[in-house]
C-alpha cells in the first residue's frame, strides 16, 4: 500500500486529482486521520474531502507515486 499527503484547494485541482485517478485500474481512495475514506475517483468524494484535516491518497499501485506529484503538500 502507498500512501502520500495531497492538498486538493480548488475545483480545478479537484478535477484534473480526479481525471488522473481515472486513470489507474487500481482502487484509488482519499483518506484521513479520523478513518474517512472515499473514492479518489469520485468528484463529490474528492471535494468533500476538502473538509479532511489532513488527506492522503492511497493504492496498491505504485504509480501514484509520479501521477500525483503536482497535488504533494
């Protein structure tokens, strides 16, 4: 399991953390440190995530290593 820290602030960024997740064939979620967790590849899982106090994208594929670089806090 890979786990990195994002910052999703606008929908802009909400959108194009979404079209990328998209990409993956792996589940893709967003979680935080209370247990929330929702679908990364969701819009409305991605921008209720906003409300997390901190958010990390997790999956089983390494890729999201290099495919969420812009979205690194």
């Amino acid at each position: 399991m890979y786990k990195i820290k994002v910052n999703l602030e606008t929908l802009s960024d909400i959108k194009n953390f979404v079209n990328i997740a998209d990409s993956i064939p792996e589940e893709v979620c967003l979680i935080d440190n209370s247990g929330h967790k929702v679908s990364a590849k969701s819009l409305l899982g991605c921008m209720y995530s906003t409300e997390f106090d901190e958010t990390y994208v997790i999956s089983e594929s390494e890729s999201i290593l290099n495919k969420f670089n812009e979205f690194v806090y």
